[in-house]
C-alpha cells in the first residue's frame, strides 16, 4: 500500500485551534454525521515510539497502537461521518492531539483525535474524501498508556474487537523500563552506546528529555560491580534547541545499562542533580556526575518548557566528557502524537450525446448522480456536452451512475429515460454505447383557400392559379408553392410550419376580374387539426352591351 503520511505534531493548545478550525471547514457536511464503530477496522499492532513491534512493555510508558482500516466500495461515507474506536479496557489514551491523515497529495482524508487525555475513545472524522474515492484505506497510530490498574509481570491479553483477529497478548514491565542492577541476562548487555528521545506531556505544554549514555567498554574483574569499567570526572554538557526553556530542579538521574536491539536498561535511581552554568538564552546547562565506578551508565532525565507556540521539531544535543573520553549525542526529535495517513483511487468517465445519424450532439445538459443504496443522489448539475458532443467527469468512486438530460439539443427530443452506466476501475472510462437524441417533429398545419364568385359563394370558381409566400407580404419574396383552384374552387394546402403566410393571385379564372391582394394568415396549434380557411372572392367580368330600336312602319 502506497502511503504518504504527515505525522501530527501538535505541541500546544492553539496550535489544536487553528487545525480544528481548517478541518471543521473540511468535515462540515449537512448529509454526514453519521456514526461508524469500528466496521472498518482491519488489524492492529503495538509499536514502540520509533515504530518497531514490541510486547514487553514498561507499565509507566507511552507507546504506541496501530490501527489498519478500509472502507468498503460498496458503502457510502459521507463528509463528517464519524469512526468511533474503543480501546481495550486495560488501555488509556495518553494525549489528545488531533492528527490529519494525508493521502499521497496532501489530500486531508480524515481527521483524528481522542476524546480527552485518558480515555479510551478515539474518533476519526472523515472528510469528503471517501464520497469521490474508492479503495479509501489507511493506518493511524497515537499514544497510549496502561490503564491505573495494569500491575507489571503479568500477561495481559488486549481485545481489539476486530474481525478475525485475536487478542494482542504483552507483558507489563517494571516501572522505568527495567529492573534493579544486574537483573538482565549478560548476553544482552552491552557497551559504548548513546541514546535520545523526547516526549510530550499530556497537556502538550512540556517536553521530557531522556539523555543516555553506556561506557564504552567491559570492566575488567568479574568482581567489579555492574558491567563496565569506570569513568572519572564525567561531565553532560546538554544544549537544548530553540522553542523551549529548562525547567529547573527536574533534572534527574539513575543507572543505565545498553541492552542488544536498540534499547537502554535503567536501574536505581540516583535522585535529582544540581544544574550548573545554565544559560537560558542559550539553552545549555552542565550536570556534574563525578566517578562512575558503581559499573553502570548513566541517564539524565529533565523536562523543558515549551516556549514556542508554532515549533514543530526541537532539538536536544549533549556532550559526555570523562577523563580520556568524549562523546557527542546529538538529534532532532520530531514531538509525536502519533500519525495517519490513506489513500483511494477516483474514477471518472466521457461518453458522446449524438442524433440517430452518428452527428455530435453540443449543449446537452445532464445532472448526474450516484445510485446509492437504491437511491439517486446528486454529484453534479448542469454538465454540457462540448462541440464534439462529449460529457465528461472526473473525481468519482466507483458504483453505478445516472446522466438525467435535463435540456436537449435545439430540435431535438428531451430523454426521458436516465442513461445509466457503471464505473469499476480507476481512471477515465471511454463509455462505448452513445446517448443518442432523435428529432423533433416540427408541428405543422393546414390552410383551405376557397375560391368563389362574388355574387354567388356558393359557386367555387375553377382555374385561379396562386404563388403561397412565407412571412410577411415585401417585395422581392419568393414564393414556395404555386396552386390552381379545381372545380370546386378550394385548394388544400398541407405541411405548412407554425408562422405566416400569405397567397397572392397571378392569374383570375376565365371572365372574371384579378385580384392580386395578398391574402395573409397564420399557421399556428390550432391549425394542426382544423385548416384555416381563406376565402377569396372573384368579380364577374362585366359583358358589354348596347342597344337597338326597331321601327315599324308602312311601305
């Protein structure tokens, strides 16, 4: 699994505002807030503070538990839903910092945080994360602490309550790590060793030092007492980095012993130490620790006070001096609450909207949703197809999605079925089946032109010819259609698209006089069903007479 973690370092109380204030940002969600035990859970582990396995463990000491997680592809976590864990009754948490697990971009996927410094509930608030990803998994790690009533030297079992997993079995130590001098087996003894570490006080006010030392060789009699030869005049000159100041009169000290594997073995406690030549401003004081003939190391331990509100690493160097012997111990202590971090893949999709014929299809808008859990749920409104008719969309956990056309092409008919469709791998999908629009059928109507005498509107008159025109009467129209009116004086005419009209005569029926008014109307719904009738009156051509007078008379 490819992670890529940012360890929560909080050290102080505004630093914890200022987070929770961005992640608050992050997590609010009006459809989340549900709440999640620990179904996502998948197994768990119990480190030391650098991250190695251990079992044995002192009873005083902060270590560290691991939680591995994953959330199904097929249920659905919102922003701020909430994974609640509970640890084993034998456990407490050790500090409250809260932590944001970081995907491989920087991505806040979640934020973690216990509910209060030594409790034993931990919650991890998701973000919008898991609503686009799919695969969604990941790790977190804080401090925790035995609970009051853990005694030392007994096994103890550790129920995580995770499926398929058994109790986690380790043994508390003594307190301070180890026991009284000489009680580790010889062969785990050893010489010439150095170690430092740091550790944040529950308020996350304060840091505890632990500076440690091992003489570098063997004694030479088997009768010496404790491990190695002695050391005179052994001075710690300790330098403490920036962001902090000596807290006086806590520095301490008591035998210390290398042990194989890393680890230092304490053994009595020599009490406090006076602190000498401190400079605050340079964050350097000396502890004298005279001979060391007793045939132990030593270790120093001393708080600081944290100083410096937005530091995340502190530094702590020390120089051993003995007689024929110097030794410098330096490191850069990173002050861990613990860490987190996930990942999760995203799909994504492009499919053509084209007409029956093959042509893309632009401005077509969708709305798309996910189905979840039977039901539609919107991801987003208004996508358009582009020039070349594609829609597309990244940014998608897998599932089965719906594109509802919510505006067709101009001229063609809106869908009224869903295209839905199924993403199951990352990456952009190429959806192969097209949306495809038919047309529309362009509503069309009628008009009867009803040719008559002027004298008789019953009598149709046959043989008037007319040019049909579209819009409005101008010269220079042309006309799209030529009619002659038959015997019965009407011409029926079909097809004609919503919009207006007008017919112009060009030439009269034989004796009767031209009328070349254009004769308008309009083609509209109700011109679907029932032609508009036009009728247009011709006059008779007048026949001229004259007159005659007969005159009888007698031959």
């Amino acid at each position: 699994m490819k992670k890529n973690f940012k360890k929560a370092v909080v050290i102080m109380l505004l630093c914890v505002l200022v987070i929770n204030q961005v992640s608050m940002q992050l997590i609010a969600s009006a459809a989340g807030e549900k709440q999640w035990g620990g179904e996502f859970l998948t197994s768990t582990e119990i480190l030391d503070s650098n991250g190695n396995p251990i079992s044995d463990i002192p009873v005083d000491s902060g270590f560290k538990v691991r939680y591995n997680w994953e959330i199904p592809n097929d249920i659905d976590v919102d922003a701020g839903d909430r994974m609640q864990v509970t640890l084993p009754a034998q456990l407490k948490t050790a500090q409250n910092v809260q932590m944001d697990f970081k995907d491989d971009n920087g991505v806040t996927v979640a934020v973690g945080q216990a509910t209060a410094p030594g409790s034993q509930e931990y919650n991890v608030t998701f973000t919008n994360y898991p609503e686009t990803h799919s695969n969604v998994a990941g790790y977190f790690e804080f401090y925790v602490r035995f609970s009051d009533d853990v005694v030392p030297g007994e096994d103890i079992e550790l129920d995580f309550d995770i499926p398929g997993e058994g109790p986690v079995t380790v043994t508390p130590g003594e307190p301070g790590g180890g026991g009284p001098p000489g009680e580790p087996d010889p062969e785990e003894v050893v010489p010439d060793q150095q170690y430092k570490g740091g550790y944040l006080s529950e308020d996350g006010k304060s840091i505890e030092w632990f500076v440690t030392f091992i003489p570098p060789t063997w004694k030479e009699n088997e009768s010496d007492p404790g491990y190695y030869k002695p050391l005179f005049d052994v001075s710690i000159l300790d330098t403490h980095g920036p962001g902090q100041k000596l807290i006086e009169n806590t520095v301490r000290v008591r035998q210390a012993f290398g042990q194989s594997g890393g680890q230092a073995g304490v053994g009595m406690d020599l009490g406090t130490s006076p602190v000498l030549d401190y400079n605050q401003a340079a964050g350097t004081f000396r502890v004298d620790l005279g001979d060391l003939t007793d045939g132990y190391g030593r270790q120093i331990i001393y708080k600081t006070e944290i100083t410096d509100l937005e530091r995340e690493e502190f530094t702590n160097d020390a120089t051993v001096t003995a007689r024929d012997y110097r030794k410098d111990v330096g490191t850069t202590v990173r002050i861990e609450g613990g860490e987190g971090g996930a990942e999760g893949t995203q799909a994504g999709f492009t499919v053509v909207k084209e007409d029956n014929n093959g042509n893309a299809l632009p401005n077509a808008k969708f709305d798309l949703f996910r189905i979840s859990n039977g039901e539609p749920r919107l991801i987003q409104a208004g996508l358009v197809s582009d020039e070349n008719g594609r829609v597309s969309y990244n940014g998608l956990k897998f599932g089965t999605y719906e594109l509802r056309e919510t505006e067709a092409p101009a001229g063609f008919v809106l869908l009224e079925e869903p295209y839905r469709f199924e993403l199951n791998k990352a990456g952009m999908q190429e959806l192969t089946i097209p949306i495809v629009n038919v047309p529309e059928e362009t509503p069309v109507g009628s008009v009867e032109l009803i040719k008559y005498d002027e004298e008789d509107d019953s009598k149709g008159l046959a043989g008037a010819k007319f040019d049909l025109y579209r819009g409005t009467p101008a010269a220079g129209n042309t006309p799209i259609s030529s009619h002659t009116t038959p015997d019965t004086g009407i011409v029926l005419v079909n097809n004609l698209e919503f919009g207006d009209y007008y017919f112009v005569e060009t030439e009269a029926p034989a004796g009767y006089e031209l009328d070349a008014t254009p004769r308008t109307f309009t083609i509209g719904e109700k011109e679907v069903t029932v032609p508009f009738e036009l009728g247009v009156a011709n006059k008779a051509i007048e026949t001229p007479v004259g007159s005659v007078e007969l005159i009888k008379y007698d031959a």
